[in-house]
C-alpha cells in the first residue's frame, strides 16, 4: 500500500498480525527509505489498562515497544515519519494492542512535541507511551 505523506508513490510494508517482533518499512521504488520496529512486551511491566476476557475476568492485554523509526537523512522533514507512526498506531488498533510504549531518543524537545502530537505522554527521562482505547 502507499504511505500517505508529502512525497509520492512511497510503498508500505508492514505485518500481517502480531508478532514478537513488528516491522514496518517504507520504500521509494526499490529504495528503503524509512522504517519502525516494535517489540512485544507484558502489559503489566508498564501498568497500562487491561481488557475484560470472554468470561468476563480481566486479561492482560498485549503491549509494544516502539524500539526505532528512522527515516533516511535525504527523506527527512517531509511527513514519512509521522505517516509511517500513524500507520504503526493504526495497525496496533486494529490489532487491538492496549498500548505502545518506548524512550525518544534524539533532540528531547522536538521530539516532544512530535510524540505529544500523535497522542503519546512524555514523561522528563523520555519515556513515551500511549494507551490505546
């Protein structure tokens, strides 16, 4: 499928269902130009919400780490980033992940920024983390 961002004809990969490990890769032509990697983890080592099991007890539900999203240096600044996230987000909703969590690693405050705009919480040693509902 195409990414949905500022530069045309960018190709997504990603997973068909969970995993313990999750990539996502973008692709210009036959050029890799940006990736995300996620990792599974125990929700309850993250303290996030759980969902009601069929019988009606509660289950621990399933939680990612976001391990890296890079985007190469000459496609920078153009939305692939964010698009490739917003994909990530949607597939782990789909998927019905509880959460995704993870540390921003980089310039703390644009990232900041950046994760804050997708819906994530960044708490002051960089851990990210968004509930999904």
């Amino acid at each position: 499928s195409n990414l949905d961002c500022n530069v045309p004809n960018i190709k997504l990969t990603k997973p068909d269902g969970l995993a313990p490990r999750l990539f996502f890769q973008a692709y210009s032509g036959a050029n890799p130009v940006a990736y995300a990697q996620l990792s599974s983890k125990p929700e309850n080592q993250f303290g996030a919400g759980a969902r009601g099991a069929k019988d009606g007890s509660i289950a621990p539900g399933v939680s990612y780490c976001l391990k890296g999203i890079e985007v190469s240096q000459n496609y920078r600044n153009q939305g692939i980033g964010s698009a490739l996230l917003e994909e990530v987000i949607r597939f782990c909703k789909e998927e019905r992940v509880s959460s995704i969590h993870g540390e921003a690693k980089g310039e703390l405050e644009i990232l900041r920024k950046w994760y804050e705009g997708k819906g994530f919480a960044m708490d002051q040693s960089a851990n990210i983390e968004l509930s999904i509902v």
